[in-house]
C-alpha cells in the first residue's frame, strides 16, 4: 500500500473500497452490456445495482455506444499490452521465418556459385594448360620443322615488341606471337634489339631468337665503305648517309662535336679547345675500309672510327723510321715539341695537299720550317689554301645562304702558327710524315696542274716560288726539282696517291 493510503482514517479506507468496488461493477456492467448479457431494467440484473444502474442508465447507453465504435480498437491497457506482446512475438517470428528463408537462399545461391566458380576454374585451367603446353613447346622449338630453312627478316627501326613478335610469327620463325612477348618481358628482354636485316634458322628457341636479334653476328644488310684519306667530317657523313649507313647527318655531326666518347678515348678528354674547333673529332676519324650495317646508330659508326684510331695509332708498336726498338706513333710524336692532337694538325694539311707520298714528307719539311724558323725569313704564317674554307672542301662547298660571307676561323694566311686543330682525316703515312719530316730548307710549295701530274715544285725563296707558279701558269714549268720528285709518275685527286709502289683510294 502507498504512503498516503497508510495516512486516511478507517471511513476513508472503507469509502475508497466501496469507490473500487462500485467502478469495478460498472466495468463488468459494461462488458456485460457490450456482450449483451443483460440490459438495464432487466430482471436478471442484481437487486443491490439496480438503483445505480438506473442512475446511470443513460450514461451506460452513451457509454454502450461509444463502446460499439470503439469494439475493436483494443484501448485498454491489458488489451493494449496484449497486443503489443502478441505483435512483438508475431514480428519476431516473421523475422525469424524471413531470416530462415534467406538463409536458405544464401546457402543456394552458394552453392550455384560453388559450381559455377569450380566450371570457371576448370574451363580456365583447360585453356591455360592448353595454352602453356603449346606456348612450351613454341618457346622449346618442340615439333617444328624436322627440315628447318634459313629465312631473313627484316627488323625495322627502333621496333616494338609487338613488330618484332610480329615479324617473326609472319615469317614461320615462332608459332605464338603472345606467348613469345610474354617471354620476353618475364626474361626482361624487350630491350636491345637492332634493326637491319637478320637470317635465321626456323628451329630455333625463343632465347636463341633473342639473342641473334640483339647482335649484329647475323645481320646480312652489311655494306662495305671505304673512308680515303683526307675527307673531313663533312664529306664523311655525306659518305655515309649516301651509302644508308646512317639516317641522320645532322645526329652524326653533332656527335663529332659531343663529349660523349670522352670517357672510353682519353685522348679526346685531352683535348683543350673543343670550343674553338668545327667539329672535335676531325683528324680522330681515322680513314680505312669498313663493313657498316644499313641504318646503323651513328654512336656505333663513330666508335668504329675511333677504336680503330686507338688500334692503329695509340696502341699499334712497330720499328719507325729505322728505329731498332718497337713504339707507337704516339710515343714517336712526345719527341717532336709537339702534341699529338699538333702533330695530326700538320698531318692533315699535308694529306690535303700532297701529291705523293715523297712529296708528304717534302711538305712536312715546308711546313715544320715555317712554324721553327719562318719569321725569320718573313713567313711566319703557313699560308695553305686547303685552310680557306674548311671545314668546307673548297668555295662551291659552302652553303649558297652564307657563301660570300663565309670567313674561316682556321684560314692560316689570318694567323701565324697552327690552325685550332686537324682540318681533315690524315692516314698513316701523313702523320709519320709530320712526325718525320725530310730534312730540307724549303719555305714554299706548289704543284703543277693535274692534267700535267700534279708535279710538285719547291722553293727557298719568294723569288723562286713566283717563278714556279709563272711557269705553271705558262705551261712552261722547269725541271730544277726533279731530283726531288724522284721520277715517280703520280697521279693525285685529292684525296690520295698512286704509282707502282702505292695504293690508291677511290
């Protein structure tokens, strides 16, 4: 019982109970009226109620009424919490009956999807086996052909691995292609591979493939070129490009210029005044015959040029000049006063302007007079004309655009001494000739007209040398230097010599 019921007297107490007794009777009432058990002013209600159900008569109808409506709206507290248990138990089985359903239809669906994974695994299993049984035994040359031919391809420039497996599948070199550039890119060989033209066996794997296709061992677009003595970079790219050997003039010259041998050809890294050459490698490009690769990288030419400089000049030892003992060029120039790179200076302008190999060493006197002692006798420069218009060959070489005002930086009738480096490419014979020069005192030269042999003529003196140059335009040259010209029946074009003694390039 509440505190305030322990506090009301006995009257109070007993009132409060016929109070709830009274309201529970008419809540039985009215239920039993809803029912229809018994209606007001019937005989069969009880004898103690009547009085009050006649009191509240009309209460009870309006109640009935109200009641009538409200017969299915469950509003009392029992009814409502009845309800809400029976909801609540009602949703939580719907929930467990839907829970169970897609349970049961998650389990189906995993098993669908456990059968199509397994199919998918199986189907893929069989194809890539399929796949990597016949890439095996592409990739092992397993059944190819019994009898296999030889076949040349053609690798073009800078090619894809998509070219290449392309080339080769095309040419019955390899059977898959995908399989083919899968292997190259798991071995990391998707780099390396030159162009040119290749013969190649059908038999071979794929890393025998590989490995010819990035070397030069069997590449059949090889083209033989000879290099004379005397061409300059100029006349040597044009060569080139005009051979196929390089594509690129323009990429060639600027390596000429580059300082990007240095480090493999010390004697460049020598070099002191590369900024006021034309071209740095002039002189270093040394002339020969050489088996060139159509469209080869113009770094891979020039390398070809200097090794064989550093073979036949830096590193090649024989018995110079009489001498008793072996040695290099190199080690015969540190005797002279000069530097090599000096040495090959005075060795170009004698290729380009000796008729004979006799008249090389002549010259080389002429000239190694001029730089000693030439001041004073008032010669103190070289004055040679193939100095003119280098790094062009003569005045119809010069671009038309800059022609009449072309002046060259290297002109020795500017400037006394040596030009800033080699103007052409000596051969062998030059650079011992400026390394060994006859023993003359000789200041001039000049050579007849080639019609007439290009026959050299010396002089001591100014005086002596207008003469020569009067008779040659006369027609009328004298025979006073034939003791120096040794009978000999030359023939020169500029870029070298011949008679029975020596070879000539052309």
């Amino acid at each position: 019982m509440s505190e305030p019921s322990r506090n009301n007297s006995p009257e109070e107490s007993i009132e409060e109970t016929r109070r709830k007794k009274m309201e529970e009777f008419r809540r039985s009432a009215d239920r039993n009226a809803i029912r229809g058990d018994y209606d007001v002013g019937s005989e069969d209600q009880p004898a103690e109620y009547s009085s009050y159900q006649k009191r509240t008569a009309d209460e009870s109808s309006q109640r009935r009424r109200r009641k009538n409506r409200e017969i299915n709206s469950y509003s009392d507290n029992d009814t409502k919490k009845r309800i809400e248990r029976d909801s609540k138990k009602a949703l939580k089985q719907q929930k467990k009956e839907e829970k169970q359903i897609e349970k049961g239809k998650a389990k189906r669906n995993r098993r669908i999807f456990k059968w199509v994974w397994i199919t998918m695994i199986v189907i893929i299993a069989i194809v890539l086996s399929q796949f990597l049984l016949v890439g095996i035994n592409d990739l092992l040359a397993i059944n190819r052909e019994e009898n296999p031919t030889k076949v040349t391809i053609h690798i073009p420039e800078n090619p894809s691995m998509e070219d290449i497996a392309d080339v080769l599948y095309k040419a019955n070199i390899i059977k898959q292609p995908g399989f083919f550039k899968m292997y190259a890119n798991f071995t990391s060989s998707v780099d390396g591979f030159r162009q040119g033209d290749f013969e190649i066996s059908t038999n071979k794997d794929y890393e025998a493939i590989i490995n010819l296709l990035q070397s030069n061992v069997n590449r059949t677009d090889i083209i033989t070129v000879q290099i004379t003595e005397g061409m300059n970079v100029l006349e040597i790219a044009n060569t080139l490009h005009q051979a196929g050997v390089i594509n690129d003039i323009q990429e060639f010259l600027n390596l000429c210029n580059d300082n990007y041998f240095d480090e493999d050809f010390t004697y460049l890294k020598e070099l002191s005044n590369a900024s006021d050459r034309y071209y740095k490698l002039e002189g270093y490009l040394f002339p020969d015959t050489y088996d060139f690769y159509l469209g080869e990288s113009p770094k891979s030419v020039i390398s070809k040029f200097l090794n064989n400089y550093d073979n036949k000049i830096v590193l090649h030892k024989e018995k110079y000049f009489g001498n008793s003992k072996k040695s290099t060029l190199v080690e015969e120039a540190a005797g002279t006063g000069y530097s090599m790179d000096e040495i090959l200076t005075i060795a170009s302008i004698i290729q380009a302007e000796a008729a004979s190999r006799d008249d090389m060493y002549t010259i080389s006197s002429i000239l190694h007079n001029r730089l000693k002692s030439g001041a004073d006798s008032g010669v103190s420069k070289l004055n040679c004309d193939c100095t003119v218009y280098y790094p062009y060959r003569g005045e119809s070489d010069v671009p038309e655009s800059i022609r009449t005002s072309f002046h060259s930086t290297y002109d020795t009738n500017d400037f006394d001494g040596l030009p800033a480096g080699p103007i052409c490419n000596p051969g062998t014979e030059a650079i011992k000739a400026a390394i060994k020069p006859a023993e003359t005192n000789y200041l001039y030269f000049c050579h007849d007209k080639v019609e007439n042999g290009s026959t050299p003529y010396y002089a001591e003196t100014n005086e002596q040398h207008e003469a020569n140059l009067k008779a040659i335009a006369d027609g009328s040259t004298a025979t006073a230097n034939s003791e120096y010209y040794n009978g000999y029946d030359y023939y020169y074009d500029y870029y070298g010599y011949n008679n029975e003694d020596y070879y000539y390039y052309e």
